[in-house]
C-alpha cells in the first residue's frame, strides 16, 4: 500500500517565470478592457494636447512646495475666520427646526417681491401711513414677529 501525502510541495518560480506569468495577466487584462483603455488613452492625448496634463504634473511634482502654499493660506486669519463662522452657522441651523426655516424663506421671499414693487411706485410714507399699515394683520404679525425676533436676540446678548 501507497504512504500518504502529507506535504504538498508548491513549484517555486523562477524570476523569469514570475515576469513570464505577470505578462500573460497584463495581457489577458489589457483585452478584456480593451475600450476602456481606448478611452484612457484618448483622455491623455486631449489632457495632454490642452495642457492640463503638464499642468497636473507639475502640480504632482511640486507637491511639498503647493502643500506649503496651501496650508500657508488656509491658517490666514480671515480663512480661519470664515471656517470658524461657517461651522457657527451650521450649529445655528441645526437648531432651527426645518418646517420654520422653510417658511421664514418663502415669507422673506415674498416680502422682498413686494418690497422691490414699492421701490418702483416711489411712494412717500406718512407718520399716519405707517399708523395705518399696524392695522393691516399681515404688517402686524411681520411687526410682532420682529419685535419677538430683537426680544430673543437681546436676551441671548445679555448671556
């Protein structure tokens, strides 16, 4: 009766081999994506013909010298200002519930329409006219909306 097998001996390849079998795959690969490769070559020529691509290149090869350009920029007072404000606003808004901010958005919306008409009527407005306009519902709630608005905002100064 036969021994067991218990090693399998894997063939060890040669250098050549290896570069030999390495080949054959490049080559199966490169025909079975034969037109994207098209393409990507196409998009060289025409990145390269435009100039971009020895833009790039550049850019790639003068990575330490833009990296310190931009990190130069970026610690700028008035950039990080702007980051800083950003990232406020964000905070804000994610307090505001959705449906309100929607509406003050429509509201404002409509209220620079109508604004942008009077503009072109030129009409002059009275001491009395403004009297009159606190009676008109819509001027009002716009009124108590804005005095409620400064009333929260003078309260949140106070903090």
């Amino acid at each position: 009766m036969a021994k067991p097998t218990t090693k399998i001996v894997q063939p060890v390849l040669t250098e050549e081999e290896k570069r030999s079998k390495a080949l054959e795959q490049v080559l199966s690969d490169t025909a079975l994506n034969a037109d994207g490769i098209r393409e990507t070559i196409k998009l060289l020529q025409e990145l390269h013909q435009s100039g971009i691509l020895g833009a790039v290149v550049s850019l790639v090869e003068a990575k330490e010298e833009v990296a310190k350009i931009a990190v130069g920029q970026l610690v700028r007072p008035q950039v990080t200002n702007a980051i800083n404000n950003a990232m406020a606003v964000a905070e804000t808004l994610t307090e505001i519930e959705p449906e309100m901010t929607k509406k003050l958005a429509g509201s404002l919306a409509k209220g620079l329409k109508k604004a942008e008409e009077g503009l072109r009527q030129e009409e002059k407005v009275g001491i009395f006219d403004l009297i009159k306009a606190l009676q008109d519902p819509d001027i009002n709630r716009a009124v108590a909306f804005g005095m409620n608005l400064l009333k929260g905002m003078g309260q949140g100064l106070k903090d």
